[in-house]
C-alpha cells in the first residue's frame, strides 16, 4: 500500500497578513463612515407617527441600523489591528529562526 502525505498548510506570511490589515481597515473605515452619514440622516429626519408604539418601535429600528453598522466597524477595526500584530510576529519568529540556524 502507499502511504499519502498530506499536504503541508500555507502559514501566513507578512504579506499576507499585511494584505488581509488592510482589506479589514478599508472595510472599517468604509463602516464607520457609512455610520456617520445613517446617523445625521436619522438626525436631521423627525419621525412622524402619531403613536406612541410607533414611535417606540421606529427608535428601535433606528436603534439598531446604527449599532449594527457600528459594530461591525469596530469588528474590522478589531481584525486589522490582530492582523497586523501577527504580522510582527510571523516577521519576528522567522528572523528568530533564520538566526537560530
């Protein structure tokens, strides 16, 4: 019988990570502005609902279109920050084992 190797996985490389940072910050930034302009549309639009239930629910909503975009700038913040610290590291552990050789 023959014995089949699996294949070795692809391990990040700074490039990549450095790619992948920045995807992320544009993506964050992107959301964080598209936050902004939904945020002063809401703002500078009263609602008009005779209701009180209404108007309960129409906060709501507003509510949440705001905090969803919101969160998912801080999301990508988050990930373009982690992603350029494992860049440091990938960078730090091959020099640490180009020299160990």
């Amino acid at each position: 019988m023959t014995q089949i190797t699996p294949p070795e996985p692809n391990l990040p490389t700074p490039l990549r990570c450095l790619t992948g940072a920045v995807i992320a910050g544009v993506m964050s930034f992107a959301l964080s502005a598209m936050t902004s302009r939904i945020a002063t549309t809401f703002a500078t639009k009263p609602m008009i609902q005779k209701t009180t239930m209404a108007n309960n629910i129409a906060a709501a909503v507003r509510t949440l279109v705001v905090g969803s975009t919101a969160l998912g700038a801080a999301i990508f913040g988050i990930i373009a920050i982690g992603l350029v610290a494992l860049a440091i590291q990938v960078a730090l552990s091959k020099q640490k084992s180009s020299t160990n050789l």
